[in-house]
C-alpha cells in the first residue's frame, strides 16, 4: 500500500473483525454445510430484529433454522459470532461501496459514506441497532457505528489522500483534524437520529444532512 492511497486497500481498514478468517471457513465446508450455515446466519438476524438480540436465545435460532443444537454449534460459537460476521459483511460492503465510488472529488467520497450511514439507520433501525452493535452494548447509540466500522480510519485515509492530491488545505495535525471531523459527524448523525424518530418530514430531514455536508466542507475547504 502507497501512503497516497491509503483507501485503495480495503482490507487494511477491517480492524477486529477476521474477513480472513471467515472467507477460509466459507471455503473448507460442504456446499449443503453453506446453505445450513447460510441459513442460520439469515434466520439469525431476522430474529434479532423481531425479538432483539438479548431476546433471542440459541434454541429460538434453532427452531427458525430447523437445525438442532449441534448444528448450530458447529458452524457458530455464540450468537456474537454470528453478529461479528454479519458485522465483517457489512464493513465490507462499505469500503466496496466507498472506494468503487469514481468520482475523484474527496469530499464527495466524504459525503458518500455519511449517506451510506444515514441510510443504515433508516434502514435497520433502533432496534437492529443494538443488536447489530453488540460489541458495544454497554452504549448503544449512534456513535458506536464509528467504533463497529472503523469510520475513523475509512476518514483519516480519505483525508489523507484528498490533502495530498490538493484538495483539502494542508493542516499541521492531520489526525486532530480527523478527530475533529468524526466527533462532529458523530454528534450530528446522533442528533439527525433523534430528529427522524420525533416525526420530522423527510424534506426537513434531508436539509439536515445538507448542511452536515456544508460544514465538513467548511472544514476541510
């Protein structure tokens, strides 16, 4: 990996979450062990958006997936394993989702991964929420989505890189600069948050999101 381009290597950025490891399960199993283990991995998180993830116990998982104890066991060793993969999934999807992104203005790769985090809230909710932070359960709110995605790391590299083709000003402290930058994002998405559960239309809620742009380009411009 270049120092110039930090967010070309995704997989640098996968933090705790063992992508290697998973892919190498995948590989070393049956085509029938991957459809039973498929299946218990969707039931899964069907049921911990229904009852949530406390809720949910391992014979609940069983029943849905018509597997037996033993099976599940076999393929998973906890319900945080399940979580942990799913987790490792999404971030994936993410940083795919973030460097196929083509347009070669930072700040609009900036402005792509805050959509992609407004669009996780709505889409999952308060509830899967929770669930899907499990990590972080002690605090489930908003802001662990930067503790569970490493959305530090994904802006210090887009930082880095955009600096360095010219198109952020150069600052002494890039990293305090990053630390600046994720606390405001984190304030902002836990208040948009707030402001979606209270009943705000979706053209107010959209006006909000716009200005979160017009201030990290304030920022950063």
């Amino acid at each position: 990996m270049t120092d110039s381009h930090y967010i070309t290597e995704p997989d640098s950025l996968t933090g705790d979450f063992c992508l290697a490891r998973i892919r190498s399960m995948a590989g070393s199993i049956t085509k029938k062990g991957k459809a039973a283990r498929l299946k218990i991995l969707d039931n899964s998180i069907k049921l911990f958006e229904e009852l949530g993830y406390k809720e949910t116990t391992i014979k609940e998982i069983c029943r849905a997936s018509a597997v037996g104890v033993g099976t599940f066991y076999h393929y998973f060793s906890s319900k945080q394993d399940i979580l942990d993969e799913f987790i490792a999934f999404e971030q994936e999807e993410i940083l795919k989702e973030i460097t196929e992104y083509e347009d070669p203005s930072f700040i609009k790769k900036i402005n792509k991964l805050l959509e992609i985090l407004f669009k996780y809230i709505e889409l999952k909710g308060k509830e899967f929420m929770a669930a899907f932070l499990a990590k972080n359960m002690t605090n489930p709110q908003p802001e662990n989505i930067f503790k569970v995605y490493n959305v530090r790391e994904i802006l210090r590299a887009l930082l880095h890189d955009g600096e360095a083709a010219g198109q952020f000003r150069c600052v002494e402290s890039p990293d305090y600069v990053c630390e600046i930058l994720a606390t405001m994002v984190i304030g902002y998405l836990s208040f948009w948050s707030s402001l979606r559960d209270s009943g705000k239309s979706e053209e107010e809620l959209e006006q909000y999101r716009k200005n979160l742009s017009v201030l990290i380009s304030t920022l950063l411009c």
